[in-house]
C-alpha cells in the first residue's frame, strides 16, 4: 500500500521513498539495544558480553539459569510481588479516577476547562525528578514515606493523565444523543452511563487502563524517593544490582519487562482497532 499521493511525480516519490527508509533506520536504532540484550539474558557464564561459545552458536554456552534465579531468588520474588501489588493497585484507582476526571472534563459546563486539564496533565510535564522531590517533602509530613499507600498514590498520579487523554479522545467520539435516549426510555443517569456511555468509551478506559500500568511497572524514580526496604520494586532491585552488584539476572528481567511491554502495546493496537471499528459502526 502506497503511502505517497498516486499523483506525485517522481521527485515526490523518491522523497517519501526515503523518509520511511529513514524513520525505519531511527527505529531500528531505537530498538537495537533490546536486541542486544534480550539474546545476552541467555548467557550461560556470568558476562555481560557474547562469548565466542554464543558466536559460534554452541547450545552449552546458552542458559536459561538467570531466568530461573528472577522467579526463585527471595530478593527478586519480593520485587515482582511488590511491583505488581503497587501497579495493580495504581492502575484500578488511576483508571477510576481519570476516567471521573475525563468525564467532568469533557462537560460542556465545566468551568476553567483548559486550566484544569493542564493541572491534571501536569505529572506528564513537570520532571519526574522535581514530582518525586515535592512528594517526599509532602508526603514526608503524613509518614507516607517508606509505605505502600505512599508509593501506590505517588504511582496513582502518574497514571492519571494517561487515562484522561484516552477517554477524552473516546468522548469526543461519544454521541451525547444516545445517553439523552437512553434517560429519556427510563434508564437511570448511572444506568445510563454503564449500558451506554462507558461501553461507548470502554476502548479507551482500557486504552489509558494499560498506560497507568506499564508506567507504574517501570517506574523508579518515584521509588527511589519514596520506598523504603520492604517497598523494593523491580526496576529498584535492577538499580541497585547496577550499583552494587552487576549480575546477568538483570538482562532477564529486561527481556521479561521489554515482552511484557510488547504485550501490552499489542493489546493497545488491538483495542484502538476496536474502537475504529465501533466508530464505523455507529456511522
């Protein structure tokens, strides 16, 4: 399929021809070092470089060993639970709360609208460093330091503007006129909005549902402000195996998170299809 005018000439062509062989070369360099890294975590010898054995594609120099000490080590195991507590938590309030935000955002009677959208979105804007900073100053006077309600709010923030951007990008796509039908048959405004409106905009709740996790997931900065030693996450204990400790382990866990990411971005692809496919639908 051409992505150029069938009319351009063939100056025009040759252009486009090359600007895509271009933003293919950025994301191949973009992409290299998982590349890299992802047939490394399958290192037999504790190195963080190819051995001649993997080079000359010997099956003995290749290990599924750093994989197995990620889910069997007490260190690692504590992170994955902590990690995927705090995410999962984050997610379901971060969800919730922006998608009420979107929704009173997105009211044609809402007062002071760009000013509040800014405020929201501010997390997204302002250095992670500078956010991180002022929580632990704040968070410092109500001894939310060092615990998980802390660190499950701090992450909670974060996720918020994401799923404010994708709802709001569904509601605008949102025919007011079915949810008036739907009140004017009888139905309830929250039965209404449950069997109308957020199956409408279900796509992009689970669109920014997604976001707040994989934010939450490979969030460390926050972390380093605000957790303490029981609150060690997997980004956390890859930080410090960095520091401290330089083990291949870490390469698993890279792979893991970098799949695991893939997934999630593939089940985006997949909704936002979705969501293309009701809009045609509906029209």
């Amino acid at each position: 399929m051409a992505y150029y005018p069938s009319k351009s000439n063939w100056s025009q062509k040759l252009f486009f021809i090359l600007l895509k062989l271009f933003a293919f070369l950025v994301l191949f360099f973009l992409i290299l070092p998982l590349l890299i890294v992802i047939p490394l975590s399958f290192n037999a010898e504790p190195y963080f470089s190819f051995t001649q054995s993997m080079l000359n594609l010997d099956p003995n120099a290749y290990s599924l060993k750093w994989y197995q000490a990620f889910f069997t080590t007490p260190i690692w195991l504590t992170a994955i639970k902590n990690s995927l507590l705090v995410a999962v938590i984050s997610t379901f309030l971060a969800t919730l709360l922006g998608t009420l935000a979107a929704l009173g955002l997105n009211a044609p009677s809402m007062p002071f609208k760009r000013l509040t959208m800014a405020i929201f979105l501010s997390p997204m804007i302002v250095p992670l460093i500078i956010t991180a900073a002022g929580m632990f100053f704040f968070y410092a006077k109500f001894n939310l330091v060092g615990s998980y309600l802390g660190l499950i709010l701090a992450h909670t923030s974060l996720g918020i503007p994401f799923v404010i951007i994708t709802v709001s990008a569904a509601l605008k796509n949102f025919d007011q006129s079915l949810y008036n039908a739907a009140r004017l048959c009888g139905a309830t405004p929250l039965k209404a909005f449950f069997t109308i409106t957020f199956v409408l905009i279900k796509p992009g709740v689970l669109s920014g549902a997604l976001f707040a996790f994989v934010t939450s997931l490979d969030e460390i900065v926050l972390v380093l402000f605000l957790a303490g030693p029981e609150q060690r996450t997997i980004p956390r204990q890859m930080f410090s195996g960095l520091r401290e400790q330089i083990n291949p382990t870490i390469l698993a866990v890279s792979s893991i998170l970098t799949l695991t990411t893939l997934l999630l971005l593939i089940i985006l692809l997949m909704l936002r299809h979705r969501e293309k496919t009701d809009e045609s639908i509906l029209e």
